[in-house]
C-alpha cells in the first residue's frame, strides 16, 4: 500500500483552492480565528448559500474544520500545516498586476506588510525583523539547521515564555516560514506561536482589522529594549512604501 499522494490526490486539493471564492476564505482564516459562514460570505461577497457550498468542499477536503454552537456553524483552518501550506503557496503566487485604487485600501496594505499574524505567529516586515533579531541576539542558531540556543532559553525566561511546553508541543519548536511580503523568512513553529501570543498578552503588540497586527508604543520600547535595537527599526513604513496587499 503506497502512503504517497497519487496525481489525482494532488490535483484534487489543488481544485481545492483554484476557486477564488475558496481561496479568499483560506486567506481570511490565516488570521488564527474561526469565522461564521455568514461573515465569510461578506468577506468574499457571496450568498450564504453559495459559501455554504464552498465551505463544505473545503471541510471535506481536510483543508478546514467546523465547530457548531446552536444554529451557528463556525469554521477554522484545519492545522497549522494548512496554513504553511497555503503561505507558501502566497508566497509564490505573482503579486497583483494593479495597485491599490483607494487610500483605504493602500493604508489596509500597508498594515498588512508591516505586520500581520500567519495563522498563530507573526508574519510581515516585523516578523522578519524578529526572526533576524533573535539570530543576532544568539537566541536562535542556524549552524546544524534552525535552534533555539541555551542562551536562548535564559532569553525566554526573561519574557516569559516557559520553555517547557514548547518542547512538549507536537509541532517543530522553530521553523522558517517564507513570507510572501518581504520574501524572506519569519519565525513559525511552537516558539514563533509563544512569542505572538506573549507579545499580545504584554499589550506589546494588538489585533488590527484582519490579519493586521499593531506594535503599540509600548511594544516598540519592549522590543527595543528585549531585542537590542534602535526603536527607530521598528517603526512601520509608509504605505506608499509597501507594495499591494493580497490577503
């Protein structure tokens, strides 16, 4: 018995996500959260009978999960090895012939280049630059493959981050993610995961609207000061400086 993909395997699942509609609410879902169809449907500016359809492919087809609560039926990306998938895919794909029409939608852009969540970890311009900042720190080494160094651990103890769990945790603890912005390497895995969500309990980072991710004033210090480096790093771009959002 072959435990491979066959060919029909993998087109199947590359069906999966050919359809625009489906594609939008893989994208939407990368912000960790679960959405209701309903809201999925304004997203995309669909009928709710039409994402019904669509959502119900993409539960069949491993690619979600639904959590029903009464009459609500919510619906998640599956695993975080769907959403690696779906941001290298992002990161591959040619970006947008055409540039944002409305300041609205170049300032969405823009916050989304900066810094926005992939799935549970940070993603983005500032993702990136914490990726880079925890190699030059020595809290993470890439001799024999990405680590986190005993250095490192002292360095989690001193933000809080037990290390403990996140070697119990049934995922890789570091791992490059591409990202599909700056097209270079942000931190995934079980740290990457841990960072996002102890950056989000100190308040040092916020939620915007999406996926997008705000450094607040005093993340910006917190960081600094954490990482070693000259705030003025961590400042966000103009939007005119970042290129069309996609996601």
């Amino acid at each position: 018995m072959t435990t491979r993909a066959d060919g029909r395997g993998l087109a199947g699942l590359a069906a999966l996500l050919a359809d625009p509609t489906r594609a939008e609410f893989c994208l939407a879902l990368l912000d960790g959260r679960a959405w209701t169809a309903g809201e999925l449907a304004r997203r995309a500016g669909v009928a709710a009978s039409t994402a019904s359809d669509h959502l119900t492919r993409l539960v069949r087809g491993g690619l979600l999960a639904e959590e029903r609560q009464g009459r609500h039926r919510y619906v998640r990306l599956a695993d975080p090895s769907v959403a690696q998938l779906l941001e290298d895919l992002t990161a591959r794909a040619p970006a947008p012939a055409t540039s944002p029409r409305t300041l609205r939608a170049a300032s969405a852009g823009a916050a989304l280049a900066y810094a926005r969540t992939c799935y549970d970890h940070l993603a983005g311009r500032l993702g990136v630059l914490l990726r880079d900042a925890l190699l030059a720190r020595g809290v993470l080494d890439r001799a024999g493959g990405l680590a986190l160094t005993p250095a490192g651990m002292s360095w989690l103890a001193e933000v809080g981050v037990p290390v403990e769990p996140l070697r119990a945790a049934r995922r890789p603890l570091v791992r490059d993610c591409l990202d599909w912005t700056e097209r270079r390497p942000h931190l995934a895995g079980a740290l990457g995961a841990a960072l996002c969500g102890r950056f989000l309990d100190l308040g040092w980072t916020a939620r915007g609207s999406g996926r997008a991710v705000r450094l607040t004033p005093a993340g910006r210090d917190g960081l600094a000061a954490a990482l070693a480096l000259d705030p003025a790093l961590l400042a966000p771009p103009a939007s005119r400086d970042t290129g069309p959002a996609r996601a």
